[in-house]
C-alpha cells in the first residue's frame, strides 16, 4: 500500500498540487506566528476578528467551568445541553426562522441537510461552484444531481423545465462563493424556485454575520430570506466559533433532528463551544461598525490589487481572488509573499478548476490600514521579480 500512495503523492509533487500543514503558534488574528516569526495573515476566514477575542474565551471558559467540556454523547442520547437549545434559539431569532438546529460542522451540515431531504428518486439542481460539502452532500443523497453553469439563471432554469419525473426539485447555491468571493442571483433563484416548484436551500457559511441589516446574511441583504426553504450557515467563519446550523420552519428542523444522520450518529458540539457562539451572536448584533469596517477594508484593498495590473474580479466581499492560472505560479507567489511578511495560500486544483489557480487574499476587522498597505507594497515587490 505504502508504495502505491508514495507514487500519487509523486504525481501530485510534480503537479505543484501536494498540500502540508503550517502550524500557527499563536492565536488566531491579523497577525500571527509561521514559522517562528510574526507574518500578517490575509488569509483566514476570521472576518470580524473574533476568534481571539475575549469575550469569546470568557463565555466558553465559564460554561465548561460549570458543564465540563465533552457533550459526552449525541443530543438524542444525553448530549444536549441547554446551552444548545440556546444557541439555536438565538439563531433563529437572528435569522427571523421559526426554528434552527445545530450540526457540529458546515461540511457535516450540508451533507446531513441534503441527504435527509431528498433521495433516489428527487433531483439537486447545484451551483458549479458550490462548496464540496455540498457535492458531497447530492452524492450521498443519490438523488439526481444537474450542475448548471455557475450563476447562470437561463442555463437552470432550462434544467428545470427539463427534469419532469424527479419526484421533489432542490436547488442549492452558495450565496458567497468561498474561492470567488462572487454573490449568486438570490432573487432569481428565489424567482426560479416558485416558478418550478422547487425547494431553495442556501449555503451562508461565508456571508453570516456580514451582510444584512443584522448581519444574519445575504439572504437577509437581498430580501429573500422569507422565500429560501433552508438557511444553512457556519459558526466558524464571522462568528469566530465552531458548528454549523440549519435554520427554517418548525416542521423542517424537527425533521432534520430524526432524519439527518450528521446529528443523530455524532456527538454533540462541546456546550463550552456553544457558549462561545452565543457570545459571537451577542457581537454581531452589537457592534455593526465590525461588518461595516471590513467591507470597507476589502473594497480599498481589491481596488489597490486591481490597480497594479492583477487580476483581481471585481467584488463587494471580504474574499479577493488574485487569479494566477498554474498551480505552481500560485505557489511560488505565495512563498514570496511569505518572505516579506505576508500569509497568503496558494488554492490549487481541485479545490478550483484546472487552469485557474490563484491567491485567495481575505481581509478582517482586524486589520489596520498599514496592515493593508503592507499587502499592497509586498504584492508589487513580488510583481516585480515574477
């Protein structure tokens, strides 16, 4: 065995797509330790700059103080918590659902979502560009899975006109595509969704706590979030905690409680990480200026990067892709980069399509305006050696 896996980690070493860990030997911020040195990091999805903060450590310290750590089992078993039961209502709340439901991660969450919602005899309309977990989530279903062209409304909605024997029609989309930074039509979906009697399920996992008036997301921004089916999202990205929700109508989530394998066969989220989710609940909702400065930041930032010449999409996320085609263009930019201070991944194959590897830059509240102009200066640096 050991023979044939060397070969493939071979092949993918001359592919420039081999991946290794780098360990953070800090706390996780604008800036921290790679390496044995302080690089700024323009590459986490700590968008508010909450997963170091205080607030967040103090509100899970306290609960495992009182409640201990592990869940100890799943929630259906003896795992639930109050804690849970709280967060989900706080959840709901924000996201003005009659109800929500924790799953211990996004990956888990799409993979329990869809599958418990449809099956072999049902078709997933999805996104090209939609996260893995989502594929993931079509093919365990075994449900039909069509994938359109990415946010191209006429191309789906052909898809669906066409698909006359699927016993139920789920459409899934990203709404912040995690690689693009890019926005999907959430309004025509919403649209495409009725015309065809299609459930709509959205993926928020990189727009929580960003958009919308209370920042519960772009479905909230667009004025759709009273026609989506399922509002599915992460804790873990703005909300600087861990867990995913799925949230929607009563009726919705106690069938996700019986029926979604991702939460009826694991164990629960630690109510101490509970806790820390309320907390980052709490900030959001308090203090606005968070979502508002980092959406400035990335709009100076993206238009600085376009301005040298790269090749930058235009956007209005925290996310800016630098597309730089080959993989190991990628790679070697991103080492350059490192060398003057600033941590930014290489995203290669297949995690985007061939052809398209690039620098996924992300920008926090927590970095400052010398913070981004250091990333500028070290891009013309690296520019100007390529």
């Amino acid at each position: 065995m050991n023979d044939v896996l060397a070969a493939e980690l071979l092949k993918l070493d001359g592919q420039g797509l081999r991946r290794s860990l780098r360990e953070v030997a800090s706390a996780q911020s604008r800036e921290v330790i790679l390496d044995g040195r302080p690089v700024l990091n323009f590459c986490s999805n700590d968008y508010l700059g909450l997963a170091a903060d205080p607030r967040m450590a103090l509100a899970a310290g306290s609960v495992a103080g009182q409640r201990g750590f592990g869940a100890g089992a799943s929630r259906l078993v003896c795992g639930n918590f109050d804690e849970h039961t709280a967060l989900e209502r706080d959840i709901a709340a924000l996201k003005k659902t009659e109800a929500a439901l924790l799953f211990s991660a996004g990956y888990m969450a799409n993979v329990g979502i869809i599958s418990a919602l449809v099956g072999r005899d049902d078709a997933v309309f999805s996104d090209r560009f939609n996260h893995a977990s989502i594929v993931d989530g079509i093919v365990l279903s075994r449900a039909s899975m069509r994938r359109y062209p990415h946010n191209d409304m006429a191309a789906l909605d052909a898809l669906l006109a066409a698909e006359t024997n699927a016993r139920r029609k789920l459409i899934v989309t990203d709404t912040v595509f995690s690689m693009d930074g890019d926005v999907a039509p959430l309004v025509e979906l919403a649209a495409l969704a009725k015309r065809h009697n299609a459930w709509l399920m959205v993926d928020e996992a990189h727009a929580f706590g960003l958009f919308g008036v209370s920042g519960s997301g772009m479905a909230e921004e667009l004025g759709v979030a009273g026609v989506v089916d399922v509002q599915m999202g992460t804790l873990s990205k703005a909300a600087g905690s861990f867990g995913a929700y799925a949230a929607g109508s009563r009726v919705l989530v106690d069938h996700l409680l019986n029926a979604a394998r991702s939460v009826v066969f694991t164990t629960a989220l630690p109510p101490s990480v509970a806790a820390a989710g309320r907390a980052a609940l709490r900030i959001i909702r308090a203090e606005p200026q968070r979502r508002q400065k980092v959406l400035r930041s990335a709009g100076s930032l993206r238009e600085a990067l376009q301005a040298l010449g790269l090749d930058v999409p235009p956007g209005i996320t925290p996310i800016i892709p630098v597309m730089l085609g080959s993989a190991d263009r990628a790679v070697r930019w991103s080492k350059a980069l490192l060398e003057e201070g600033i941590f930014v991944s290489a995203i290669r194959p297949p995690t985007v399509p061939s052809g398209s590897a690039r620098l996924r830059v992300t920008v926090t509240a927590a970095h400052t305006g010398s913070d981004l102009e250091h990333c500028v200066s070290a891009f013309k640096k690296v520019m100007s050696h390529a």
